[in-house]
C-alpha cells in the first residue's frame, strides 16, 4: 500500500503576495520532495481542503499546478498520486541558502583577512547561476532562541531551500540552532573546508595539500634540506577541537604536514614545532628565542600566508636574511601584504570549493545522500616564489 503524504502542518497565509493555491503546491512540493517513500498518495480534494482550512477549488488549482510541474498525477478520477521521480523535481524558482556564521559585511572590508570567504562565495553563486538557482545569504535564529522559533526556522528552509551551504559555525560552546539544522535530513547541506562532528548526512568540500606537499618534500630532499620548522597558530594537541560542531580544515593543517613529512622521511625537531604563532609579537619572540640558541632551521613551513608574513618581517628585523639565510613558505595563497607576491605558498581553491558545494547538493538532491559522494577532496598547487630557492628543480 501506497504512502499517505503527511499534510497536517501545511499553513496557508492570506496576508502574502503569493495566491493560495501557489502557497499549498509550493509546499505540497517540498513535502513530496522530502517524502522518503517510494510512492506517496495525496489526499483527496476534500480532505486537503478541510485540512488547511481553504476552498476545494484551492486545493484543485494546487493539484493543477503539481501536474503542471509534472510532480504529481491522478491515477484515477480521485486518487492522486506522486510521481516516481517527484523527490528530483525542484520548485519553479530553486534557492540554496549560505549560512554565515557572521554579519556579511565583515567578510567584504578590505582589511579583512577572511576575504577569502568571499571567493567561496563567488564559486558559489556563480555555479548556482549556471545551474539557474538562486543563492541567498541565511543567518540562524540566535543561540538562546526559543525551540519553537528554531523549528518555524528550519520548517521555512526546508520548505524554501533545495539546500543549504555552511561557511563555518559560530563560536558558541552551545549552539542549538546549529545543532537541530545538521540533525535535519530533510535540507541537503555541505559544508566547505570543514566536517561536522557527527553528522554523516551532510557533504565536506576540502583540500588535500597532500601531493602538493611531498612534491615540495622531495625538492627538498634533492637540495639536501633536511630541518624543517612548523609555524601554527596554536599548540598541536588544541588544534582540531577549536569549534564544538566543526573541524576546521585549517586548523588541523599542521597535523596533516607533519604526517606527510614523517612519510617522506623528515623527522621534526621537538622545539622546531612553533606553536602560538598567533600575532606578530609572538611570531618575533618565539623565532628570537630560535636565534639567540642557533636552531633556526632551513626551513619554516607555516599554517597560513599571515603567519609566514610575520614569520618574513620577524626575521628581517633580525638581520635574517629571507629566502638567502632561511627559506619561507605559507599556505592559502590570500594574503594582502606587500610580501604576496613574492611568497611560496600552497594555494588553495577557494572559488572551486564553492561551486563544488553547489555540485554535492545537486547530487543530493538528485540522489539522495547515501547515493552520493559527500567526501571531496580538490588539490592544492604550489606556487614556487622568491621565499624558497632550490638550486636543483
């Protein structure tokens, strides 16, 4: 026997723009689009009519519109039925939501170092243009909102969005917006440069710096570089917890570089791990202290472009000499500094992580979550620059 399409929580509001009958096959759509049944029953004219509380000639110009859309069809003069590709099917006007875990203008100012957001952002408008969906930029209820504004929250998205797609989480050690979206199966969602904790429904766009790196690795071993410092932000061990709801994949960067690095043969010093590095006073002391004890390595491989920046400057005001005395290489290839251009750096694909994001989604959708390859992985390219010179390339 056929599913019976849950109906019960379809509101209708006379005050909106939108006719009626369009307001009940919009949401009749989502329901049958979220449906995980193979073939779902709708109810009869009468009965979805007294259920919402509208005309039966509403509820006959709604099935009308669902036909239309090719969604829905009557199998006889009074059973109507969904398709069997209905849960592919899209609303007229498709949306992906972004959700940003900050005001939007803190990602455009130009001294802003997360600029770089805003390439994720490019990658992902303009896929979904090229796909003819729309984007729109979402923020959650906050994090002290009452269970039931959370709900109409996520009921809204769900029923408006054929996805959404997270640009980080918000730094708060309790989040239960953020929390009820990720346990929501109904909205395909991805996440770019990052995992969730738990969640296994949701989609990861990441870099893999991997063969990039052990390029780099033996370009050093043929020009018989063998000490090699890690410059991060924090201590090791701290690295991958720094959000309760996500891992960032910067932050466990350092990890992932020194595990490819002991791969290829490279044995890190204990004080050659540079932990703290997270303004440019303590980049300046922690390489003094490497100075005045003459274990300076050859090169200092850093979690970021900002903190090889420092790494440069501190160095410099030293009388340390970049790249004739030591070399430099940073990763992400975003920084603003007058240094940019002369920088070896990993470059990562901002802009390709964004329309990849809109691509899972798309998979999702079309074949559902267990059908699709939620884990990505796009390479980093080295960019060889004036703070790293190999005699032998």
């Amino acid at each position: 026997m056929a599913d019976k399409l849950d109906f019960s929580d379809i509101f209708l509001d006379p005050g909106l723009p939108e006719p009626l009958y369009l307001q009940l096959a919009e949401q009749l759509h989502e329901r049958i689009r979220s449906h995980i049944g193979e073939c779902c029953r709708l109810p009869s004219l009468r009965t979805l009519a007294d259920s919402v509380k509208c005309d039966r000639s509403t509820a006959a110009k709604a099935y009308a519109e669902l036909e239309r859309r090719k969604v829905a069809a009557y199998t006889s003069a009074y059973k109507f039925y969904a398709m069997p590709d209905a849960r592919k099917s899209r609303s007229p006007f498709p949306n992906i939501g972004v959700i940003i875990p900050r005001r939007f203008s803190d990602y455009i100012r130009i001294d802003d170092y997360n600029r770089f957001i805003t390439s994720y952002i490019a990658g992902i408008i303009d896929r979904a243009a090229e796909k003819n969906i729309s984007t729109l930029m979402l923020q959650l209820p906050p994090p002290d909102a009452p269970p039931e504004e959370v709900d109409d929250f996520l009921e809204n998205i769900a029923l408006r969005l054929d996805g959404t797609i997270h640009l980080g989480a918000r730094n708060y050690a309790d989040d239960p917006p953020l929390k009820k979206l990720f346990n929501d199966n109904r909205i395909p969602q991805v996440m770019i440069s990052a995992t969730p904790g738990k969640n296994s429904n949701i989609g990861c766009v990441l870099t893999d710096i991997g063969p990039a790196l052990k390029k780099l690795a033996a370009s050093f071993m043929q020009n018989g570089i063998r000490e090699t410092a890690l410059v991060m932000w924090l201590p090791m061990e701290n690295l991958p917890g720094e959000n309760p709801y996500v891992n960032y994949e910067a932050a466990s960067r350092c990890l992932r570089m020194k595990k490819i690095l002991n791969e290829c043969g490279f044995s890190i010093a204990q004080d050659h791990f540079l932990c703290n590095c997270s303004n440019y006073c303590n980049v300046y002391d922690t390489l003094a202290a490497l100075i005045r004890r003459r274990r300076l390595p050859e090169v200092l491989l850093c979690q970021n472009d900002q903190i090889a920046i420092w790494c440069i400057q501190a160095l410099e005001r030293q009388n340390i000499r970049v790249p004739q005395d030591i070399s430099v290489v940073g990763c992400d290839n975003c920084s603003q500094a007058p240094w940019d251009e002369r920088l070896t750096t990993f470059a990562l694909p901002f802009y390709e992580l964004g329309s990849t994001a809109v691509d899972i989604i798309e998979d999702i959708r079309l074949k559902g979550a267990g059908e699709t390859e939620l884990l990505r992985y796009l390479p980093a390219k080295l960019e060889m620059k004036e703070t790293l010179v190999l005699k032998n390339q």
